[in-house]
C-alpha cells in the first residue's frame, strides 16, 4: 500500500492547487477542495501539513518534489492549498 500513497502524494504535489484567473485572483482547484473535506476534521494534521509544505523562500514547496533531480513543485502547492482551505473551515458536527 506504500507505493499507493507515494504515488498519490506525487501526483497531489505536482498538480496546481490553485488557478489564477486575468485579474490575477486565486480559486481552489477541484482536488484541493476534495482534499480539504477529507482533512478538514483532523486538526493536528492539517497543522502538520501546513508546517511542512511551506515556502522554501524561492517560490517553491519545502516538500513535494518533481522526482528525479527536477527540483521542488511551485509553492503553494495542492497540499499546502488543501490544508489552508481545511483550517479555514469548521469541523463538521461542531
């Protein structure tokens, strides 16, 4: 089941979270906000999330690679998009 994750982890950090519209406004992508609803009851990790996948500094996530030597994905990236969304939301059934 490890190489399930790893695959999903790759796939969610290299596909943008965000879309930019011409007046340079940010929306949420279909799988950032599937996987807020997913997260968004599980406090301690999305506090987690948000430490790890942050800025490195020079635009990039500190944690999702591209694979091989290509570097780090643009940042924010899904994750980090995902995680925001989820912490600015209620828990459902409180």
């Amino acid at each position: 089941m490890a190489g399930l994750d790893d695959d999903l982890m790759h796939w969610t950090c290299t596909h943008s979270p965000v879309t930019v519209d011409s007046n340079g406004d940010h929306s949420m992508t279909e799988i950032g906000s599937l996987s807020a609803d997913l997260i968004q009851d599980q406090p301690i990790a999305v506090t987690t999330l948000l430490g790890q996948h942050s800025d490195d500094g020079h635009g990039h996530c500190c944690t999702c690679t591209l694979g091989g030597q290509r570097g780090h994905s643009t940042w924010p990236c899904t994750i980090y998009a995902a995680a925001t969304l989820a912490a600015a939301r209620t828990p459902r059934g409180k």
